[in-house]
C-alpha cells in the first residue's frame, strides 16, 4: 500500500525522466563524456594506434612555440571573420530594408534573395571554385563586362580569402529573412509618433529602426561570428588551405592534426582552443551589446 | 481663399515631391533587379556548364546557351566506374532518412517532456540543453571519433545516425519545446481524466498537433545530413560506402589541376542541389519560419 503512495508521487517525475531520457544519455555519451576524454588527450600523445601517453602541458607548449602553421590559422581565421560577418549584418539589413517596403512581387523577390542560402555543402563549393577560375570562369567574366581585368582568384594568395568571403555573401538571405521578420516587429506607431515630431526619414531610421533592430543584430552578430569560426568546407574543397597558406583556416588546422597525420592529443588542444576563442569573442560581443544594443523591456520597467 | 499664385507653387511642390518619389521607386528597382541578377547567375552558369561538351566550357567569354545541349553529362556523371553516383545517392538517402526520422522522432519526445510534463531538475536542465546549443562539435570530435572505433563502427553508417536517436540536437528540442508550450494545456488534463498515459498523450494528441514544427524540424535535419560533409569524410572509408558528398570530392579530385571536367562536376553537383532547391520550392513557409523562430523567439 505505501508503495503505491510512493509510486504515484513518484510516477510524474519518472514519466518526465523517461521522456527526456534519450537526451540526458545522448548528452552523457556524446557530449560530457567525449569534453572530459578531450580535456584528458589534450595533455597527452595519442596517435591513435597507441595509446595516449601524458605529456602535461607539453601540446599547449608546442602550439605557441613551434607550430608554423597555428598563428597564422588564427589570423587567417579571424581576418575571415572580421571582414565577412559585418559584411553579411550590412547586406542582409540593407537586404531587408529594401524588401520590407511596399513592392510589387515582393514573395518573388524575397525567394530570389533567400534561395542560395539553402543550399550548402561540397557542391555549392565546387560551384564557386568554377566561377573564380581565373581564365574561364563566371566572376571574370562579370568584372570584364565592365572593364576590370580580374585578378587569379582561387590561386592568387592575395585573393583567395576575399574569393571565400564573396562567396559567403551568396548565402546572406539566411539573415536577411531574420532581419525582415524583425522589421515587421517595429511598431508602426513608433514611426507615426516620430513623423508627428517632425524627424525625417534618415533620422526615424537611425532613432527607431536601428534601435528597434538591434537585438536582431546582435542575434546575427554572434550566429555569424561563431559559423565564421568555424569555417571548413569551403576551404578544404576549393583551395585545401592554399595557395601559400592565405586560406589555411584554423578548423583546416584542426582536422589535418587529427585525421592527416592521426595527432589526436595536439588536435584535442586545438579544439579546445577553439572554443576558447569562440567563447571569449561572443562573451566580448554580448559585454559590448549594452552599449548598442536597445531592449524595449529596459523602459517598460523603468 | 487659395490665390492662384500659391496654387501654382504648390502644384511645383507636389510634382517634385512625386518626381522624387518616382525616382526613389526606379532606383530602388534597379538596385533590386542588379542584386537578382547577381544572386540567381551562378545558378545560370551551373546549368549552362552543365548542358556543354568538353571543349564548349573553356570558351571565354563563355557561351550561355550550349549547342549542343548535352543531357548525357547527367548520364556519365552517373556511370563513372571510378565514382558510382548510383550507390552514393542511394547511400545518401538510407543515411538521410534513417537520421531524419530518429532525429524527429527522439527530439520531438524530449521536446515534449520539457514542454508539457513537469518533473525534478527539468529547468536545470533545459539550461543544459541550451548550453550545449553554444558548445562547437570539435570540443567532441576526437573523443567521438574514437568511441566509434573503439565500438568497431568506422566505415559504417552507425556514426551518422546513431547519435541523432539520442535527442537530436538542441537546437531541434528548442524547436519543439518552443512550439508545444503553446498548445493549450486543458488538452493534456481532459486527455489525463480520460485515462491517457503519458506516452499515448505524447504520440496521440501533442504530436498531431505539432505539425508545423514537425516539418520545419525535418527540413532542418534534412538539409543539415543531406549535405554534412565532415561526419562521412572521418567516418566512412570504403568508396562502396560513400554520400553524394564524398562522391563529388572524388569526381573532383580526378580531374587534377588545369583538365578539371566543369560540365560533368557541374551536372554532378546540380542533381546533388535539386532535391534541396525542390524541397525549398514547394515549403518555402517551413523554411523561413525556422529560421524566424530561431532567431527572433531565440
């Protein structure tokens, strides 16, 4: 009878338990487990066949003192993100304004706009390899059209990274439909409140739009920076980290540690790395935010 | 009275009022048409390499309608000895679909348990669920990778699929908790008093209802396996096993530098593109409001 009592009390919770219970072990053999195994090999030797041999710090040690390649991944790496993800919060917001207004056909157009963000992968990287080629290809062809004799792309070292960063603005629609969907969230009473105040179109954009928008910006910021980071197949299939290095990105880095020459101890410090950088830019991206960015809710509570 | 003089002026006013306008519209229509323009040409470009014989793709400035058109680039994209796209589309879609259907399946249920049941640690650890959104897969990649050999799963689909029945994902949780926390609650105490269990009221009435996230949820993993290039290039060795992916990477790496052959690449790459660009064409809705609920409910 007091098992019963308990069952029942008890029954709630367990129905809770089971149903998320394919998570919490996903989460336990998947993601907990394999961190604190990375922490481990990232202060051993492990070259897969044998195994991880402890050697403290000694990863960390060789990747500041003696990897030729790990400062300029990072700095292949952060030039990419630095340039390219406030190109994509400027285009795609330029992008949205455009298509938030009263225009014919504007399903069409949004699809038109929307449409290279949805496809990805190695095939859309082969893609753009055929359109920078330097004697045939698709962009040589345009810069030609008016007068601009184009530069070897893909196999030049100056060019090949800006190639990649033109190349990721094809896919800005994706923060582009976000940007819309957050013009739309303006109430339109804040603009008729400021027209009555006698501001003109510029002003009413960067005194309510902007700030209106801006959690949406930051939401693209960080998104952006932390893909951006991460970057790897377009790289791995179009230039294999050349030529001389200039697209040898810090994931490239990461991967031919592990599964080129099977250094999976040095790669697991590389990881960690990784996510080091990616934490401190977002946190640093999140700190400023109280500066630019503008939550309705801070007045309200006031 | 309004004098005629001041009638005239602002006759002038409006007209330049509106001639502004007017200019405003062109302009904006112009910018509008160049940015289509540059946005749909690559896709041009992939048709048309794709269309032309050998010796057509090295023309520049290049022609945009092939003569001949050369449906057989299809066919021997197809029939390559070296890559059997046959096999690798087939593979790609046992992957797919087994991985899609766990994902939904596993992430539904786990959505539903944080949504409409209440238990111990529940909100603890949803904060999990959304911290691990933040952790990149490379902190685990290594582990991972040898925990599937040391289960003797390298060269098998089992590392591309079996992951995803536990859970699915954080993001694709969020989506559903996100989506199931506005079904009203009165349905689950009427389905309660009507004797239901949890599991009949999970698969027999929310999971009905959520339809809209269900679809949005599968395009997602859909996209996200159909083209993942990293899982199958750690994980499957043998060419017999290989995605679509993978077949693209060899189609490409036979061409060596300077004789790649474009057409068929490009005929190769555009069939692994068409079920995504025919997927977006026809649920376009799904599609955006992912990506909306993600970032403005997020």
């Amino acid at each position: 009878m007091h098992k019963g009592k308990l069952w029942r009390r008890i029954r709630p919770h367990a129905a809770g338990w089971l149903c998320a219970s394919p998570w919490i072990l996903g989460f336990l053999v998947f993601t907990l487990g394999p961190m604190i195994w990375s922490i481990y090999y990232s202060l051993t030797e492990y070259p897969l066949i044998r195994p991880p041999v402890w050697v403290g710090l000694d990863n960390y040690r060789f990747m500041l003192q003696e990897d030729k390649f790990f400062f300029n991944s990072l700095r292949v790496t952060t030039l990419y993100a630095i340039v390219a993800v406030p190109l994509h919060l400027v285009m795609g917001f330029l992008m949205a304004l455009m298509l938030n207004q009263k225009i014919r056909y504007i399903a069409l157009w949004r699809t038109v706009y929307f449409l290279p963000s949805v496809v990805s992968g190695v095939a859309v990287a082969l893609l753009w390899q055929w359109i920078f080629n330097s004697d045939f290809g698709l962009a040589n062809w345009l810069l030609g059209l008016v007068g601009i004799d184009g530069p070897s792309w893909l196999l030049s070292p100056t060019w090949a990274l800006p190639a990649l960063i033109i190349m990721s603005l094809w896919g800005v629609g994706g923060s582009m439909v976000i940007f819309i969907a957050g013009l739309q969230g303006v109430p339109q009473a804040l603009y008729e409140a400021a027209e009555i105040d006698g501001s003109n179109a510029v002003q009413r954009f960067w005194h309510v739009t902007v700030p209106m928008v801006s959690p949406v910006i930051l939401f693209n910021l960080i998104i952006g920076l932390i893909a951006a980071l991460q970057t790897f197949t377009q790289a791995f299939i179009m230039t294999a980290g050349g030529p001389k290095q200039s697209t040898h990105f810090f994931m490239l880095h990461l991967y031919n540690n592990a599964f080129q020459w099977l250094k999976m101890g040095y790669a697991s410090a590389l990881a960690w790395v990784l996510f080091a950088y990616i934490l401190i830019a977002t946190l640093f991206v999140i700190r400023s935010s109280s500066l630019w960015v503008f939550y309705e809710g801070e007045i309200k509570g006031r | 009275m309004v004098t005629g003089v001041g009638t005239a002026a602002r006759h002038q006013v409006d007209f330049r009022i509106r001639a502004g306008r007017l200019l405003a519209r062109t302009s904006l229509y112009m910018v509008l048409s160049l940015g289509a323009f540059l946005f749909l040409v690559p896709f041009v470009w992939m048709v048309s390499t794709a269309l032309k014989e050998a010796g057509d793709v090295m023309k520049f400035p290049p022609e945009w309608i092939p003569q001949p058109v050369l449906w057989g680039n299809f066919v021997e994209a197809f029939t390559q000895d070296y890559a059997p796209f046959g096999i690798f589309f087939k593979n790609t879609i046992v992957i797919t679909a087994t991985a899609v259907f766990g994902q939904l399946l596993s992430a539904s249920l786990v959505g539903f348990s944080f949504a409409r049941l209440r238990w111990w640690g529940r909100d603890y650890l949803f904060l999990v669920v959304l911290a691990t959104m933040m952790l990149p897969y490379q902190v685990t990649l290594v582990p991972v990778f040898v925990l599937m050999k040391v289960l003797g799963w390298i060269d098998s689909f089992l590392p591309l699929i079996v992951p995803f029945y536990l859970g699915g994902g954080a993001f694709y949780i969020f989506l559903f908790r996100q989506f199931m926390m506005t079904i009203p609650l009165e349905l689950d105490d009427a389905a309660r008093i009507d004797g239901c269990g949890t599991l009949w009221l999970y698969a027999r009435i929310i999971l009905p209802l959520s339809g809209p996230a269900l679809a949005t949820a599968a395009i997602f993993s859909f996209l996200a396996h159909w083209n993942d290039f990293i899982g199958p290039l750690i994980y499957l060795n043998s060419v017999s096993n290989y995605t679509l992916s993978l077949g693209l990477r060899i189609l490409q790496g036979y061409g060596g530098y300077g004789i790649q052959r474009w057409n068929l690449l490009m005929a190769a790459s555009l069939f692994v593109m068409l079920p995504v660009l025919l997927l977006f064409f026809f649920a376009q809705k799904y599609f955006i409001q992912g990506i909306v609920t993600y970032g403005v409910k997020g």
